[in-house]
C-alpha cells in the first residue's frame, strides 16, 4: 500500500503540485478523486472528515492528514533532501517565491482560470481584472528567468513546482500563448519538463473532469 494517499481533482493545480513533488522524489501515491465539481468539499461532513478548512488538495501521510501545499512541499523537500534549496540563500529565495506564488501567481491565475473555462457566466469585468494581474505576475516570472535557469537560482526547486503548476494545463484552458506572449516563460517551463520523471498534469491526475463552459 501507498505511503501517501491524495486527495485532488484533475483541474486543481496545487493537487499537481504535490503530485508532481512526489513522483520527482520516487514515490507513489494512492490517488483519491475528489467530486469538486458538486461542492463535495463545502458539507459539513466532508470538511469534519477531510479537511475543515475545505480545500483539496489534502495529502495523507501515514493515515495524518496535511493540507495547505506550501507547507506540505517544504516537508517532502526536506524529508528527501530534495528541491529545496543548496544553501541558505537560495533556501531563503525558495521561501520567498513561494510565498509570492502562493498570493500572487497561483491565486490569481487559478482563479482566472478557473472563471474564464469551468464556470457557467464569469463577469468579463472581473476576468479583464485578473487578466491584468497575471500578466503582471507573468511578467515578473519572465525576467526573473531570464538570467538564470529556475526560480530560485541554477537548480530546480519547490519554488519552480509551484509556480509552473497552473502554467502546465493546456492552453485552451489558461487563454495563453505563452510561446508567443512570455517567451521566457515558456523556456522556463521546458526546463522544469525536462527534469528526470516529470509528467503532464492530466497524466499524474485522472478522473473525471469538470464540465467546460468556454
């Protein structure tokens, strides 16, 4: 059996975060698909059963239940040696791109798309705002890479898993070409799918999907 067991749903990019962490450190997981799409993480049960802050993804380690994935990527990286930094300066730019991720990049760009393809009418109002907001946070990724191979310095890090995760869905889905738009960006990404046992969102988390209102 599993050591790890993961609760997520194929669209969610930080369920692909950790799932990406985990295959990158050789180790499997018990995939447990996760009803988004009806609201299963709003009931009380599930959120008394699960997680009672009602987010996915949720990570069990040992039958201990860990959520928030920032948190939960530091762990794995410190517990296999791994991604987490060589020194005490990129650890402390892992730190503070991943924080920045977590508010900035992930947020926006999971909501953006999340209205703009999974829900039935986004105001375009809204979407032009957070439209704007990524192409911000895109921007800075952008030169951020654009004199050094990843994130936090010549290495891939937590950092990079976190950040590429809402980028590696399909473009249909994200509304950019960022070939075309953040050249950079698309570098960028190459590398981190370039890394020894990387795989596709959709290819590390099956199940059904949810309905497209593009």
């Amino acid at each position: 059996m599993s050591r790890y067991r993961l609760h997520y749903f194929p669209e969610s990019g930080n369920s692909y975060k950790l799932a990406l962490m985990l295959t990158l450190c050789g180790e499997t997981f018990e995939p447990v698909w996760t009803d988004f799409g009806s609201r299963i993480t709003w009931t009380p049960e599930w959120r008394a059963t699960v997680n009672p802050m009602g987010e996915i993804p949720v990570l069990e380690e040992d039958g201990v239940k860990l959520t928030q994935t920032g948190p939960i990527l530091l762990r794995l990286a410190e517990r296999y040696g791994r991604l987490g930094g060589s020194d005490d300066v990129e650890r402390f730019e892992v730190l503070r791109w991943l924080f920045w991720d977590n508010q900035k990049l992930s947020a926006h760009m999971a909501t953006y798309r999340f209205m703009r393809t999974f829900s039935r009418r986004a105001d375009p109002a809204v979407l032009a705002y957070l439209r704007a907001r990524v192409d911000d946070f895109l921007g800075i990724v952008e030169r951020q890479v654009a004199n050094q191979a990843f994130i936090a310095g010549p290495e891939a890090t937590i950092a990079d898993l976190s950040m590429c995760a809402y980028l590696s869905y399909p473009a249909d889905e994200t509304g950019y070409d960022l070939p075309g738009a953040y050249p950079g960006v698309q570098a960028w990404l190459g590398r981190i799918a370039a890394l020894p046992g990387w795989r596709s969102p959709y290819d590390l988390l099956p199940g059904d999907r949810l309905p497209r209102y593009d």
